[in-house]
C-alpha cells in the first residue's frame, strides 16, 4: 500500500463501507503505521532487523498519545535499529523474565527439594521474600529493595542470625537463576550487609552429662530415653537419631548410615562403643521386623519429637531452662575438642561440609584453656609466684 501524509483528519475520517479494519503508512516519517478501526487508532513501528526480517512494535493508542508523539517515538526507534538494536526482542526479553515468586516456585524450591533433606526453613524463608519482593520481576528488584526487605524482617521480630538466612537465601536463588541463564543482570543480594551474629556458647559440663544419664536411665519411656542418648554420644542431629532405620545400623562396622544428610549427601554417623550398647539395648525392645530404631505411636512411622522427655530431662538434671536439644551436639563437639581432637576429625563426626561450621561448635572448657597457656608459661620458662 502506498504511504499517506498522515493528518488528524484523516485518522478521524469515517472508515470505508463495509471495512473493519484500515493500515495507513506515514509518508512523513518512514516505520509509522497507523491502524485505524471502530474502536479507535493504533500506532505501530514497521522495520526490518539485522536478518532483514519484518517486525512491528505498538507504540500507542491515539488520544493516549499524538500523531506527532508517535513519529517521534518511530524516529528513535528507527536510529536504534540503524545501530543493531531490535526493540521488538528486546520487549519480549522484558515480557520473558519472570517474577520473584514464579521463579522460586517453579525453579529454585524443586531445585532446592531435590537437593536438600531438609528444607522447612527454606521453605519459610521464601514465603517471607515471595510476600515483599514476589510481584516484581527479577530484574526489577534493586540494592534499596533488598535494604528494605532486610529492615522490614527486623521489624518482624526475627533474631539477626534467621535475618541473615532469608538474606543468604535471596542470594543463592539469584545465584541460581544467573547459572542457569534464566537470569543475566547483577545480583542485588551479592552484599546484603548480614547483621552481626551472636552465637551462643552453650554446652554441657562433665557434671551436667552425668546428671543427664542418671535423669536418661530412671525416664519413663526407655525408648525416647534411648534416643536422647544416642544423640549425646553421638552428636548426631536429631532427624538423623529420630528417623534412623535398623537396615542402617552396621554393628560389625560400627556405624549408622544417614542416606541423605542436611546437605542432601550420604554420611555415615561412627559409633562408639556407648552408642553400640543403646542400640544393642534398643534392638532388643524392637519387634524383629520393625523399620525404625525408634517407633512412634503411628505403626510404621518413627517417633515424632522429643521435646517431651528433652524437658523432663532438663528438670530432672537441673539443667539451664533455654539449653537446646541441639546442644548436645554442641557439647560433643566440645568435648571432642578438649580431648585434643582436630577440627577437620571433629567436622567428619559431625557431617560438617567446611572447618567454619565446625569452629562455630567446638568450644573450649576454661579448665582446658588455663592449661594450655600453663604450657605457653612454661616454654618461656615462666614461674608462678610463690
């Protein structure tokens, strides 16, 4: 079709009998095609891209824009592709990149799932970043965006150490849609600023351990009692003790096989002869074909939680009311690395992927620290004063 002047009057100017739809081609400005119909007049942009094929993009609909806005708009338009650009691409690029909240459903979490044994924090944490930041398209969240997120989880009353795992976790997803191409700009959590951690040093003294067996022996649900002692003598994660099956357990090679640990790999829990003894005691309480060490109420599911007997326990011992279940691994860590055992031996028993975990859970009894600076004392042939 021939171009036209394009004018105002022209595009109202009724349509022809019998007509629905009518393309007119600018004369004034090269690319500008005007779509005129009942319902009103489209402006699109016609070019050819670098592989000269034919593409239209929308600029607008008159009375939103002008007759002349729309020439401009075709004009820069036109310089872009001139320079290699295809604004037509480029807006479906724009289109392609998905929000927040469908990225983590429909990618990071299965991701997350198949790796992971465990992943209910996971799963919060995504619910809280889906709520703030879940309509906005990956490329639109910013720096400030994630500054903002961070101070609104404060406000929620969360402790700095959960602040910082719904950080690192907005991190990682991002990290994720960059290695698989979903995604190809900056990451806006690369430095979220963490806060500071207070990490407590709780763990259990020689004297507490022994007021916890004696308080394990008179309990009365042997089996949970069972449990909670393995998990001391062990230090084994709770999951890994509450869920063990009897087709795991290798007396001969003293051992307990997690098939898929909190990292999603195999690990095998070494047992001392402590442990061989509960678990001797425990097979003989067990029916012959029972799946689980430790049988819950539900036939055919292991014991659910501990957390009755961990405050029986807890009283019966005289232990401190905010001492954690999870703190006798703790503890076994320290006493693990009192006795002089590296850190890389300690990080093995305990199914630690890096050393840094592990420092975070051996700590030093004050009688084990006095003696090794007495011995730094002695090396420069220091005196106590008589």
């Amino acid at each position: 079709m021939p171009a036209v002047h394009l004018t105002a009057q022209l595009l109202r100017d009724p349509l022809p009998a019998g007509k629905v739809k009518v393309r007119l081609f600018d004369a004034a400005v090269t690319g500008v095609v005007a779509e005129r119909r009942v319902s009103g007049v489209t402006f699109y942009f016609r070019f050819r891209d670098q592989r000269g094929r034919q593409k239209e993009l929308r600029i607008g609909k008159l009375g939103t824009i002008t007759l002349d806005q729309a020439r401009r708009k075709a004009r820069e338009l036109s310089a872009q592709v001139s320079l290699g650009a295809d604004p037509v691409a480029e807006k479906a690029a724009l289109r392609a990149i998905l929000t927040v909240a469908v990225y983590i459903d429909d990618h990071y979490l299965p991701d997350a799932r198949q790796r992971l044994r465990s992943h209910q924090n996971l799963n919060a944490y995504a619910a809280r970043i889906k709520r703030r930041l879940g309509n906005k398209a990956l490329d639109e969240v910013t720096w400030a965006d994630v500054s903002a997120f961070k101070a609104w989880l404060v406000t929620q009353g969360l402790a700095p150490g959960t602040v910082n795992r719904h950080l690192a976790t907005l991190r990682a997803l991002y990290n994720r849609a960059l290695r698989s191409g979903i995604y190809t700009g900056p990451n806006p959590a690369s430095a979220p600023g963490m806060l500071p951690e207070h990490h407590r040093e709780q763990f259990l003294t020689l004297e507490q351990d022994k007021r916890v067996i004696d308080a394990l022996k008179n309990d009365q649900n042997p089996s949970a009692a069972t449990a909670l002692g393995l998990l001391m003598v062990t230090g084994a994660r709770k999951s890994e003790v509450t869920k063990a099956e009897w087709r795991h357990v290798d007396f001969d090679r003293a051992e307990l096989l997690v098939p898929r640990s909190k990292n999603g790999r195999p690990r095998r829990i070494p047992l001392a002869p402590a442990a061989i003894g509960l678990l001797r005691l425990q097979r003989r309480r067990c029916r012959e074909d029972e799946q689980f060490v430790f049988p819950g109420t539900v036939a055919g599911r292991p014991i659910e939680d501990l957390r009755r007997i961990w405050a029986r326990t807890k009283e019966a011992a005289r232990l401190p009311p905010d001492l954690r279940i999870h703190d006798l691994r703790h503890s076994m860590a320290s006493r693990l690395a009192n006795a002089g055992t590296p850190l890389n031996e300690i990080g093995a028993i305990l199914g630690h992927r890096g050393l840094a975990t592990t420092q975070k859970y051996a700590h030093f009894q004050p009688q084990r620290l006095t003696e090794t600076a007495a011995i730094a004392s002695t090396a420069w042939l220091l005196e106590a004063a008589a």
